[in-house]
C-alpha cells in the first residue's frame, strides 16, 4: 500500500466530516426541525449498517450480558443528547462557534476521568483544560461584543458545550464497554438506541416526520451517508495504520473546514478575539487529547 493512503484517507474524511454543519444549516433552511434533523442521521445511519451488523455481529448481540447491553442503551442516549443540542445550537450561534465548542470533548474526558475514573491528570492535560476554557470564554466574548447574523449566540454556544459534554459520556461509556465487545456491534447497538430515543423525543415534541420536503430528507441522508458513516469509518481505517496521536491531531481540522465552509457558503465572518479564542480552544484540545492518549497508552503497557 502506498504510504501516503492512510493520510489521504484521513484528510478526506475531515473534509467530509466537516460538511456536516452546512448540511444541518441548509436542512433547517429547508423548514426541517433540528429534532426531524438529528433523529433523521441517526435513523438513516442505523438502517443502512444494519444487514451488514446483522450478518457479522447478530450472534456476539445475543451474547451481551445485560450490564453491557444498558451501557450501550446509556451511550446511545447520550449520543442523542449529543446530537441534539449540537444540532440546535446552528440555530442560535455560528458554525465556526459551534463545531469549535462541541469539539471540546477531549477536555471533558480529561475531566471526568479524573472525577469518576480517579486518574490523577497531567500536567499536560491540565495545561490543555485552561488553554480550552480560556479559548471558550474568548469565543463567548466575541460573540457579545460584535453584532451577529446568528438570534442567540450565547444560548447556542452553551448548547455546543453541552453537545461536548453529552460527547464525553458517550466516550467513557464505549472506553469501559468496547473491552466486551466489537467495534460494529457496540456502534449498532448505540446508533440504533440513539434514533430511538431522537424519534421518541421528536414525537414528543409534536414533531412531525411527514410535511418534510425531499430536498430536505435528501440532505439528512447526506449527512448519514457523508460525516456519519463515511467520515468517521475513514477515521477508524486510518487508526489502524497511523497514531492514535496523528489521527486526533487531524480530527481537529473538523471545526477549521466547517468555519471555512461557512465563511465560503454562508458568508460567515470573523473578529480578531474570535480567532484568538479557536486558537486557545483548538490548542487546548490538541494537548488534552495528546496527554489523555498518553494515559491509556501508559494503563495498556501497565496491564501487558
């Protein structure tokens, strides 16, 4: 294989992956609700890997034990969450704002890791946690300080936080349950018990699936198809035969394509103190996600 495949590889599926916000903009500028918006991904996505799961994990899904089988049923809530509140947050706040916040989850994994796991941080992950935190309130301080297109952008940023944190639950979660089982079965099972927990909460919204228009339902499956399944497979075959490191450090030009995607598409701008803070934010994520990788890469050689 040529050596250069898995970088090539893995720069097409952050550039996918990146499409996704303009996706969910162009949907809600098409009359779709951002509750029809996440359940629609996540619905798609789960029925089209399903034959493929069905063929090569049904029998390892009739063996989970029942602990596990919750966990997978928790995660998948909070993938719900997740997708959620991000999605909503494009309503309210920029996309550069957005996809920046909500990409913040290696901050909070560092965090909890520590208040639920009990593992002592680093330096360097102390470090990332007041670079991200200072980039976040620099964000949320040019979102008060200039006049914005976007009607609340504190009120979508905070949902981009929360989109992060729901992220992070999603994260621990599949740390502690993919040691019991594969890769496709725990993304099934999580996949489908997050369309079902978005279905189920967008009919209970009084949401309606029907008086969706095609154009509409054309780029909801775009986004199943693009970032939600070809994006992150991308990633997952490019971890295979590059760092763990390389991969996470690429995984953050995803909010840089979606700012330079909307500035292009949707004429976003930017201030000076915005850029400072995705600065502060995307250097704080790097060296998080850096040392956060250092500590499972010290518990595995600690177990060999």
């Amino acid at each position: 294989m040529n050596r250069s495949a898995p970088f090539l590889v893995l720069g097409i599926g952050v550039v996918i992956v990146s499409t996704a916000s303009i996706l969910i903009r162009y949907a809600q500028a098409d009359g779709a609700s951002s509750a029809v918006i996440a359940a629609g991904r996540l619905a798609i996505a789960a029925l089209l890997i399903t034959p493929y799961a069905l063929r090569r994990v049904g029998p390892e899904v009739l063996r989970i034990r029942r602990k596990d089988l919750l966990l997978c049923v928790a995660s998948g809530v909070l993938l719900a969450a997740h997708f959620w509140t991000w999605i909503v947050s494009l309503e309210y706040t920029s996309v550069a704002n957005s996809t920046a916040l909500v990409t913040t989850n290696p901050m909070w994994v560092a965090l909890l890791s520590a208040w639920l796991l009990r593992e002592r941080p680093r330096r360097a992950q102390i470090a990332g946690v007041a670079l991200t935190i200072a980039g976040t309130v620099l964000i949320f301080l040019a979102s008060n300080s200039h006049g914005s297109a976007a009607s609340s952008p504190a009120l979508g940023n905070s949902l981009a936080l929360l989109g992060a944190l729901a992220a992070s639950g999603y994260l621990l979660i599949g740390r502690s349950v993919r040691g019991n089982m594969s890769l496709l079965c725990y993304i099934w099972l999580t996949y489908s018990f997050a369309a079902i927990a978005l279905i189920a909460a967008a009919i209970a919204g009084g949401e309606t699936f029907v008086g969706v228009s095609t154009k509409a339902w054309l780029l909801i499956a775009a986004m199943a198809i693009g970032p939600q399944l070809l994006g992150h497979t991308a990633f997952n075959w490019a971890l295979r035969r590059l760092s763990a490191t390389v991969v996470a450090v690429s995984i953050l030009g995803e909010p840089i394509g979606s700012a330079l995607l909307a500035w292009w598409l949707l004429d976003e701008q930017f201030v000076a103190l915005q850029l400072a803070g995705f600065a502060a934010l995307l250097t704080g994520i790097f060296v998080a996600a850096r040392a956060e990788l250092a500590t499972q890469s010290g518990a595995d050689e600690s177990r060999s």
